[in-house]
C-alpha cells in the first residue's frame, strides 16, 4: 500500500516542549511512523520556552493574519528537522504563546485566555496546511487543544478544495480534560451543545467543549488503551461525554502508547548513578543505596524502597497512599516521590518527609532526572490511579525493574498481570476495587515476594525484558488513518 501524508497536531511535541506524556507521543509516535515509510509533518505551538532552549529554527517566509472576533492577529511560522528526521513547524505568536509560557509547566495554564489561544491556532494549522499545500491524507488531531480542527474542517472549510480530502483522528489522551475550563465547573446554563461552529465571542469561547466537538465531527475516535475505550462509554469513566462517544461506538477505538526504549533504558540512561540491565542486577541495588545516601534515606540495600514518579493528582491515587503512608513508614519501606501539583497533596509529602527524613523523599515540582534515579532505585513503583486513559509511568518501571502495584483500570489494566508465584506468570501487583485497604493488600503481596530474592529477582529480569515500544502501536495508528480516509471519502 502506498505510504501515508500525514500531519500530527499536538500542543506539545519532545524534546522541545513538555508539560507532560503528551509531548513523548507526540514524539515518538511520528518517530515511528517516519520509520515505516510515512510521511510526517507535526504542527505544534512556539512557546517562550522553545526560544529560551536556543534551538536552531529555520525563520519560514510564510505570514498570515486572522482576522477574528474584530481583531487581527498575526502569525509567523519556523521549521526544524527533528533528531528523528521529521520536520515539525512551530506556530509563533507571541500574545498566545510567546514570553508568559517560559516555563514548560506552564504551558496550559491556568491562563484565563485558553480556549482563544488553541481556537486560533487550530485556525492557523488550517490555513498552513492550504498555504503550504501539504494536502495530507490525514489530520492526526491529538487532545483537546486541537479538537475544533474537526469541527472547523467540516463547516467552515467544507468547500475548499485545498482541504476537501482531509481526513481526520482525534486521540483522547484523557477525557477529564475536554477544553479551556473543568467541564465539572461549568453551570448547564453556560455548556457548550457542540452545535455549528464554535463561537467567536471571546468570553464564550472559554466555555467551547473542544472534545466534544471533536468527538462530533472527527472521522475516527481513538483513545490510549483498549480497555478506556470501553470505559469511556460508560457514565462512570464518561465525564458526560459518554452518550456521544457511545453514538459512535463503531468509530471509537483504544490503541495502548509505546514506550521510546532509546531514552527509557537503564542500560544507558544517563540519569541513573549506575547504568545495569538483566544480566547486571546487583548495579539495580547499588542505585538504590547511592540514591539512598544522596537523599539523606537510611542506607539500608535491603530495605524495600516504593517509588512514585506522577502528577500530585487526585486521579493518580494519592488520596489512597496518604491513608497508607503512615503504615508503610512503620513496617519497613522507604518512599521515593517526585511530582508536580500544589494543594493537599504537596503539603502533606512535604510535612511527613521533615518528620520522617530517613524513610521518604519528596521532590517537587517533577524533575526529569529525579524520577528517572527512583525508577532505577525502586523495587516496587506505585500507580492505584482512580481512572488511567494509559500511563506510560508503569511501562517505564517494568523496563527499570521496579515492579508496578497498580489498580486495574485503563491501560493499567492491559499492561500489568497479577504475578502468580505458583506459576511465575504476571509482572505485578493488581487490585480491582478503588479503596486503600485493596491497595493495601496488593502491597503486603510484593513485599511478601520481595522477601524471597531469587523468586523476585526472576520477576525484575521477566518485567525488565517485556517490550512496549512504538512499532506495533504506530502499525495500528496506519491502520486507523486508512479507516478515516475510506470513511472520509464515502461520506464526501
């Protein structure tokens, strides 16, 4: 079959911005992609802190200015090959994008002008794609950032011939985020119904459920795992946008994230103190202890250390752990944190690592190097997510050794078995029912394997050499870009 034209739409793109797991998709899916023999372009945001890096960009001669909502805004564009030998276009605009968004955390927000900075620029792809004329097979629109892509391409620009053969995907990456505000916050009065085009009252743009129009108006609809394609058509894993995905069930499916082995390895992962594989085991434990002396913990080799590397979110399961730590403290473990996110959780970590300073390390806001030393020091990772679209978190840790207790849930649940010591099938500890006592029982189950260490060192080596990576997941991604262009084509 011939190969695919293919642009891929994402607010966020590594190495050169990242506020979060979007940003590696939207790296390493095109990656692969490019490697199967496809064509790929990524259009993506030019934040302050893409210039502040320094990266070499090639200043593109095309200029364009909208004309919206009785303003005219201006926009300029640059180029860069990627070391993955794709090109990706930066949108400038330094109003919506430029020196406020310095800091990669801070990417989203929370601005009050959100839902106006990624309208226009989904309007500015548009009008990119006609100017350069790249007539692509396919739109690969990824989260809500992109999702009146869809919708516009349908309306707005139904009749231009330019455009007229665009097919479209939209990839949910995590249906509680569907637009500029929490759809939970939003008064019924206010929701948006997804009908026509999207507003262009400044004020009224900030309540548009970007999602919700994609779900409407994409070709395809897909999600991060098999098992969240099916939770989101249910009310509970919804978040009120099931009705419509479930009107749409035949054009909804879940296809589970790769993990980049060329940067997620401990074999030569430059974060790590000592850099091991299967066959080098015991640098695994010496990690721990540097980790441990480095960080202050009691240096102890055998002492189970639990690692957690995550957003300070109530989704991620803290609500659970902070019930538990006190308990865990006391029997033995030493907890490893890192993460981002102010509020209760913050503060709690923070309070109980100055009373506990040999038993847990708290580390916030996320920092990459940080999590990537307690992936490489962890026995056991930590992950009793509340609902998990993905996660790419528990694939990390398989490849590190540190062996995942996890609430079977979302892609959670496709990618970690509970481990049987009868028949030494399973990769880790799963518990079904969102409750600490649950989680509890799940851990008191990897400790007590962890305490018998040739039975657990064969799980580490087991889990150490499963594969996730992109190929497969981007065979599939071809297969779905070839299901919306036939279905693109027999509606037109």
């Amino acid at each position: 079959m011939k190969p695919l034209k293919i642009v891929l739409l994402s607010a966020e793109i590594s190495p050169y911005s990242k506020s979060g797991g979007l940003a590696d998709v939207a790296r390493s899916l095109p990656r692969s992609l490019f490697r199967l023999g496809h064509k790929v372009v990524v259009i993506t945001p030019y934040y302050g802190c893409v210039k502040r890096k320094g990266w070499p960009l090639e200043n593109m001669h095309q200029k364009l200015t909208l004309e919206f909502a009785g303003r005219s805004c201006k926009f300029g564009f640059k180029k860069i090959i990627s070391p993955d030998n794709y090109p990706v276009i930066f949108v400038c605009q330094e109003e919506l994008f430029g020196s406020r968004f310095g800091q990669q955390r801070r990417l989203y927000g929370p601005w009050y002008d959100n839902g106006l900075r990624f309208y226009l620029f989904d309007l500015a792809v548009i009008e990119l794609i006609k100017i350069l004329k790249l007539r692509p097979d396919v739109l690969h629109c990824h989260d809500w950032h992109t999702g009146l892509i869809p919708n516009l391409l349908k309306m707005k620009y139904k009749d231009d011939p330019e455009l007229v053969r665009n097919s479209t995907l939209f990839t949910i990456h995590n249906l509680g985020f569907q637009g500029p505000k929490d759809w939970w916050k939003i008064h019924p009065d206010l929701a948006d119904d997804g009908r026509g085009l999207p507003p262009e009252d400044p004020e009224k743009i900030e309540y548009v459920n970007f999602a919700k129009r994609a779900i409407l108006h994409a070709d395809i609809i897909n999600t991060v795992s098999e098992r969240y394609a099916r939770e989101i058509l249910t009310p509970e894993y919804g978040c009120q946008l099931d009705p419509y995905l479930r009107a749409r069930e035949k054009d909804v499916y879940g296809i589970i994230n790769g993990v980049d082995y060329t940067v997620f390895n401990p074999q030569f992962d430059e974060n790590v103190y000592l850099n091991y594989d299967t066959d080098s085991l015991e640098k695994k434990v010496k990690n721990k202890v540097i980790l441990q002396k480095n960080f202050g913990l009691e240096e102890d080799p055998d002492a189970p250390l639990i690692g957690l590397a995550n957003r300070l979110t109530e989704q991620k399961g803290f609500e659970l752990i902070i019930n538990l730590l006190d308990w865990l403290l006391k029997i033995g473990f030493q907890v490893a944190i890192v993460g981002s996110g102010g509020g209760i959780y913050a503060d709690f970590f923070r309070k109980m690592s100055r009373k506990n300073p040999k038993k847990l390390l708290f580390c916030s806001p996320f920092r990459e190097e940080i999590a990537r030393k307690i992936y490489a020091a962890s026995d056991i990772y930590l992950m009793p997510s509340r609902w998990e679209p993905c996660g790419i978190s528990q694939l990390i840790s398989l490849r590190y050794g540190a062996i995942p207790v996890v609430h079977s849930v979302g892609g959670l649940s496709d990618t970690v078995s509970n481990y049987n010591p009868a028949t030494g099938r399973g990769n880790g500890f799963v518990f079904t029912s969102y409750n600490s006592t649950d989680l509890l029982i799940a851990i008191v189950r990897a400790l007590e394997n962890y305490r018998r260490p040739g039975a657990w060192r064969k799980l580490v080596r087991r889990a150490m050499k499963e594969s996730y990576s992109w190929r497969l997941p981007a065979k599939k991604y071809v297969a779905l870009y070839r299901k919306a262009i036939r279905k693109h084509k027999k509606k037109s």
